[in-house]
C-alpha cells in the first residue's frame, strides 16, 4: 500500500470545500452545537434543494432585519410594541420581571398570568463582566415612576446569577412605596432555568409568589 493512500484522511478539514468549511464553523458557533452535529447539520443543507436552503437564509435574513426590542418591556417584536404591550386586556398595574425572552414564553405557555413583563435581556452577573448598565434596569425605573403599576413580580432564574438580580431589584425597587414587590415560589428547582420547567410547574410558583422582605 502506498503512503500517500492514507494523507488525505489525517486532516479532515482537507477534505471539505471552503464553503462547507465556512458553512460547518458558522453553524459551530451556535450553543450546544459541538462539530459533529455542525457537520451534519452542514450536509442537511447540502442535501436540501436551493428552494429550502434559501427558505432558511431568508428566515435568518428576517429576523435580524425585521425583529426588534418592545420599545416598553423589551420583549422581541416586529412592530414599536409587542403584541402584550399592546394588549387592553392584560392587567396593567402588574408587572412581570424575566432575564431573557424564552423565560416571558415559559410564564405565558402557563396560561396564568396577565398582566404585562420586562425583560432585563440577561442578569446581573458582576464576576462575568455584566452590569447593571448592560441590562434594561432604568427603562424599567421609569416604567414604575406612575402610579398605575403596583405589583412586581420578580421571575428571574432560581439559580446564582438570578437570585443576585432578585436581590438587586429589591434594593432599587425600595424607593417605591406603595409599590409591593414579589418573588415567584420555589417551585421551579433551584439551579435550573423557568425555560426548562414545565408550565404546571411554572403556574404554581406564579401563584404561590411572595412579598419579598427588605
């Protein structure tokens, strides 16, 4: 057997076009995809006819072009407000507080609440860098400046990274008196994420919230 038989397999990368390669890395960056599923992922696309492989490029192309933060709550729209903001039939004098978009659709996919959200866009996390500044924590200030609000509901992850928001919100949340301040129950697992709970799980911490203590 000549040497040379075996050279092309030492480094697989030889072995994709350029285009594959890029495609593979692009799809890599992704979380929770590790290189085997990009590769596959990567093939998909090449199996696929051009009229599905450019459905999927213009539904990325879309999104980044057409979606926006709620110019109020900050949850993902198309429009100046989101479809809950613009809503006259939710409860405005509540107000629930989520780190990210998927969490306000764990607490809607539970069916009870009604009232409206602000989404922080990610969590106070000093160690990692993120501030308060980096967060939508003076939009929110704003927000509860009249008189309409008079519940929050602080649903940040049950984990380290949220419970610092929860205590965070407290704090700055204490300037407002007759505004009463509340954290969901401890039926979402402590560690996890409101996303990966089930929505019965979700419904009972939302009805069995508490006022936090100063």
């Amino acid at each position: 057997m000549r040497a040379g038989l075996l050279q092309p397999f030492t480094n697989r990368m030889d072995t994709y076009t350029k285009c594959v390669q890029n495609l593979i890395e692009e799809f890599e960056r992704l979380p929770g995809i590790g290189r085997k599923t990009a590769e596959r992922l990567a093939y998909f696309v090449l199996r696929s006819s051009s009229d599905d492989a450019m459905s999927l490029a213009r539904a990325i192309r879309d999104v980044k072009q057409k979606v926006r933060h709620c110019k109020d709550c900050f949850h993902v729209t198309e429009s100046e407000l989101c479809e809950i903001c613009s809503d006259p039939a939710r409860d405005c004098s509540t107000i629930c507080i989520v780190e990210q978009p998927k969490d306000l659709y764990s607490i809607e996919a539970s069916g009870s609440y009604r009232g409206l959200y602000h989404v922080l866009l990610g969590s106070y996390a000093p160690l990692d860098g993120t501030q308060p500044a980096d967060l939508t924590f003076q939009p929110l200030m704003r927000r509860l400046r009249g008189d309409e609000v008079r519940e929050v509901i602080v649903a940040t992850n049950p984990n380290f990274e949220g419970e610092g928001t929860a205590l965070y919100l407290r704090e700055q949340l204490q300037t407002f008196r007759n505004l009463k301040v509340t954290r969901i129950a401890r039926g979402v697992p402590s560690g996890t994420r409101l996303e990966h709970a089930s929505k019965n799980i979700v419904a009972d911490a939302l009805e069995g919230r508490r006022e936090m203590e100063s």
